[in-house]
DNA sequence: CGGCAGGTTGAGCGGATTCAAATACAGTGG
DNA sequence: CCACTGTATTTGAATCCGCTCAACCTGCCG
C-alpha cells in the first residue's frame, strides 16, 4: 500500500526519496485498528502521540449537553488527528471511527521536531494545519450562509477532491460509507431533512449513492451546485511539479 | 501602551524579560493604520509580513456570490491576522478592519524563524494557532446545533473572556462597536433577528449595550444562556505561573 | 422468524427569514 | 439652529425552510 500521508502531502509539495522513506518509517513503527463509532481519541484525552488516519474513514466530533453530535470533520487516509497533542494539555473535542480505520502512531517527540525542520516534510506539517483552518472556515461559510441542499453538495464535492488527493477514487466515486444520521451531524440538519437533499441530488442526476459508495455523475454541475471554489484547499502549487501532482488539481 | 500579543501569549506561559523585549521589538518595527471596513489583507492577497492586531477591531470574512457576507472570526488587540501567510501562497479569506485599527507588521523570515524556535515563544505561537483552530471548532457547533439566542449570547461570552486575557475589560464590560449586521454575519443570522435575540438577553437582564460598549450584567446567568464551556480556548495552564495569568480563568 | 439499524415518507409546527416601514441618531452644510 | 442625509436600530406581518413527531419500509443478522 502506498503511504496516503506522503500522498496527501505531496499535494504540497514534492519530496525526495529519504524524505519518503523517512515518513514510510514514522507511519510502519506503531499502527492501531479502531471499530466503528470508538473513540480514536476521546474529548479531553492527551496521549504521547500523534494519529495519521492509514485507512478507513474518522470524524471530529463534540457532544452536546442535550445529546446532540456535531462533526466537524472527517478525517480520510493522509490526514492527522491531533496535530495539537504536543502542544495542548488536551483535546477540546473528539476523534472517532466511523467505519474501520487503521491508524498510525507517531511519538510526539518525532512531530515535534518534524515540524521544527527548514525541511520540506516541516513545511508540508505546516500546510497540512494551515489547510486545516481553511476547511473549518469553509464549513463556518456553509453553515452560516447556504442553504442545506448547497451544504450537502459541498460537503460532498469536497470529498471528491480529497479523496482524489489520495488516490482513493475511481473516475468520480469513492467509498464514503457514512449513515444519514453522521451526515447530518456533520451538516447541522436532522438525519430527516439530510435525506430529503440527497433525494434531491439524485434525482437531479448529480449523484448516485448505494451500499456506502458515492459515485459524482456531474461533477461540473455538482460543482455549481455546492457554490464550491476550492481556493481554502491549498492545492495551487501541485502546477509546480506536475509529475507527481495534479491529481485533484482539475476539480478545483 | 503594554503590548496586547504579549499579553494574550502569557496566557500560554510566562516569558522571560528578554522574550518580551524581543516581542516589543517585532512590534514596534513597523506599524499600520486601518480605516473601518478596509482591507488589512485582501481575499487572495500575499505579503511579506504578518498582521498582528495593537489597537482596534478586526474581522475574517468571506464574501458570498449573492453578495452575502459571513464573518468567521473577529480579531482583537494580541491576535494574529495572517499566520498562514509564510507557508501558503495566497488568504482563502480576507481580514477588514471594523473599526479604526493599528496592526504591527511581522516579517515573515522573523515569524518563520520564532516558530522554529523550541523557546517559549516558539511555543507560544503554536498554542496560538492550535488556539484558533478551537474557536473555529466551536463556532461550528454553535452555528450547527446552538439556536439563535444562544449563538448570540456564546459569541459575547467568548469575547468578554477573550477581552479580559488582554485586558481590555473594565468589570465586566468592554468596547465591543460593531453593528447589528456585523453580529448578524458572523452568527450566521439575518440583521432582524440579531436584533431580536439581542433584546431578549437585555430584557432578561444579562447585558446591557449601548455606544458600542458591551456590558455583561450576569456573567454567569450568561454563560448557562450561551451553553459555554471554555475549554476550547485552551487557557488551562494559566495556574502554572498565577502572576502573570488568571486574567480570565475565572471565567471558564 | 424476529429484532434492529438505517432509510423513506407524510403532516403539522415553529424558528428564522423576507419585505416593508417607522424610528433614532450622528454628521454636514446652509 | 435646523433641515437634510445616510446609517443603524426597531417593529410588524407574512412566508418558508428545516424541524418534530410518527409511521412504515427495507435489508441484514442472529
């Protein structure tokens, strides 16, 4: 299996050998399996490591005092949990599966001094957390301002794009097993209404969606739909080494 | 004047003599003004230097098609504009001043050797960002799952918290001047219902606001009305070194 | 076969929006 | 000093998007 984290970070920028193998290294020493809806990292946890999603699929998520869930993220092959461990004394919210997910440990000492190096693997730490800030802000646009149809075309149209980055995409589906329910969280609507939209995407010809896998039909369209400019995902310097990047470049 | 970035990072942990001096220094470098709703950094935009807030009120935004406007964060005196700017090539968003306001200009080369720095204020910086990324959490959640009431009774409780961490309360009160549209677009509501929930938490008692200054009468009845728990803005190692910080822990 | 989680459908409600107009207020020039 | 202007706040009424509650369907697994 290719290592989805260098795949993720060469969106960034390109890496040499060494620098590959070193973070081929980082992600083999210590791996964890995790089952559906446990916490990878529970809310309030510190822990001596850093977690690289490897496989599967992860959210962030809060609790709320009257049961309710908000996901602020989920987390695909490539991505870091909690870059903040090394720093915070704890986690402000939490890290679940929410389908299997195999994940990798990396020693907070090792992060540390990682993003520390003039190298480009510290640079690329730093646009990973940067990007980071550009989705949340993102989310803050689609939740304050678009209506819930818009919400969920661009929560999926995002998708599409990331798990490009990582070549966990076929022509324009992916595996993307999430309930109703987890995309409702993720959204700020009832698992009710959330339903009532993806009907209709579908019956709009923009999506098809069965047995956990989102296949985009139109993604031009799908694109209009979502109001989607895919600026806040950083992806404009893939042009500089086409060689190895480019792989999402045309959706954007 | 004492320096607000200073004064916001002792919330992180204590620096020595010589790290303030090396702040004031960056500070006073150089400085710029801002006339309300200019640009202190465009949408798109780079520069060679950081923003850090001295005096004033300012706003990260992004402008809808429609001509809509949503607000994601507001920047007040010690906070950091741009910190992405010396990693990614352009803003995903922009930052306008609300009202009139100074920015000290940090040299990129100097924030990017700080940041590499394993010293406090290295440290500091980090705890910053990792900062930031918390309260865009939260706002999520809030724009997700909270009602309009509490939305608008969370973002004042969290900036009389984040007043009082560079001291710019006096009790519990602080200049806060922005309009009821600005407070609209930044919870994600219409100006006429901003209007509305602002008015019930005055007849309720829990803040008076009048001539741009914010007067919370009931910080505790507020934060129940606001659901707030502080533990987002990561001010839990303010017990460490109580004489210089504790400014807000009571608040959380 | 029953149980259960996830998905779908319908009807009614309500929080927030929209549109519109009235009021308050500060600044500006005559 | 007051009329004039523009911006911000307030109020009212009608509308609508998304929620609530409830039922039903489907596929899967024991």
């Amino acid at each position: 299996m290719r290592n989805p984290w260098t795949m993720k970070m060469e969106q960034f920028t390109a890496f040499s050998d060494m620098e590959k193998r070193r973070l081929d290294e980082l992600i083999r020493s210590k791996q964890d399996e995790h089952a559906p809806k446990q916490d990878i990292i529970a809310d309030g946890a510190h822990s001596g490591h850093c977690h690289v999603v490897l496989s599967g699929l992860a959210c962030r998520y809060k609790m709320l005092p009257d049961g309710g869930r908000q996901i602020m993220a989920f987390l695909i092959p490539g991505d870091l949990c909690d870059a903040e461990i090394f720093i915070l004394k704890e986690m402000d919210h939490g890290v679940a599966a929410v389908t299997p997910t195999t994940t990798a440990l990396i020693p907070a000492e090792a992060m540390k001094t990682l993003l520390r190096e003039t190298s480009s693997l510290g640079e690329a730490l730093w646009w990973g957390t940067m990007t980071d800030l550009g989705v949340l802000r993102e989310r803050i646009v689609d939740e304050g301002r678009r209506s819930a149809y818009v919400r969920i075309a661009h929560l999926l149209y995002e998708m599409l794009v990331r798990y490009r980055m990582v070549e966990l995409t076929e022509g324009n589906s992916f595996v993307f097993p999430i309930t109703q329910t987890d995309l409702a969280d993720a959204t700020g609507l009832t698992p009710v209404h959330a339903n009532r939209m993806l009907q209709k995407l579908r019956a709009e010809g923009l999506i098809q969606l069965a047995g956990g896998v989102v296949n985009v039909l139109d993604p031009d369209r799908l694109k209009d739909a979502a109001q989607f400019s895919g600026a806040y995902l950083h992806l404009d310097r893939v042009h500089d080494h086409a060689a190895v990047g480019q792989r999402a470049g045309d959706l954007i």
